[in-house]
C-alpha cells in the first residue's frame, strides 16, 4: 500500500471521529426534564397562575415572561389550567436524517 493511501486513510479515519463528535447524539425519553403540575405553579392554590408564581419556577433558556404570555392565550394576565393543560410546548425539529458535512 502506498504512503499516499495509507495517509488517506487516516485522514479518513480522523474526519469521521472529528464529524461524529459534532454529531448530536440521539435524545431518549430519560433525558427530558418532566414537564411540572399546574398544581406545583400555582403557589397559592387559587387556580389562577400569575407571572410571579410563574418566574419561581426553573424553565428553559430562562424566558419566563415571553413563555408566560404564549401560554396565556386569553391575554387575561394569568394561566388557567385549561391554558395551561392546552399549552404545547415548542419542540424543535427531530433531524433523523442529519448527516456532518464533509
């Protein structure tokens, strides 16, 4: 074999590790953070979820107020838990098609 493709080879080889390392590995349903109660967000029980009660709680990337008025779909100031119950978390996309650029 030639040192030019043994060096190939190499380079190859290290390409692949390199890309898929970058490569997200996939999710699986242990990794995902249990979505809370509504019960557990309304701090004082009176069914009613004000932006303060709301910020208490850890969510991701940390935007409570923009999160809070997607939820609030009547725009009333407070989460009900029909609003609450009705709200669908945005997801992003599933890629199961990605492939690292070469």
């Amino acid at each position: 074999m030639g040192t030019w493709m043994k060096a190939g080879g190499v380079c190859g080889l290290l390409m692949s590790a390199a890309f898929g390392a970058l490569a997200e590995p996939p999710r699986s349903h242990a990794d995902k953070p249990e979505r809370p109660t509504f019960s557990s967000l309304d701090v004082d029980g009176d069914g009613k979820m004000t932006l303060e009660e709301f910020s208490q709680h850890t969510i991701p990337h940390g935007k409570h107020e923009r999160v809070f008025t997607h939820i609030d779909a009547d725009a009333d100031g407070v989460i009900s838990k029909t609003e609450f119950d009705d709200h669908k978390p945005k997801r992003p996309p599933k890629n199961r098609d990605y492939q690292p650029r070469p």
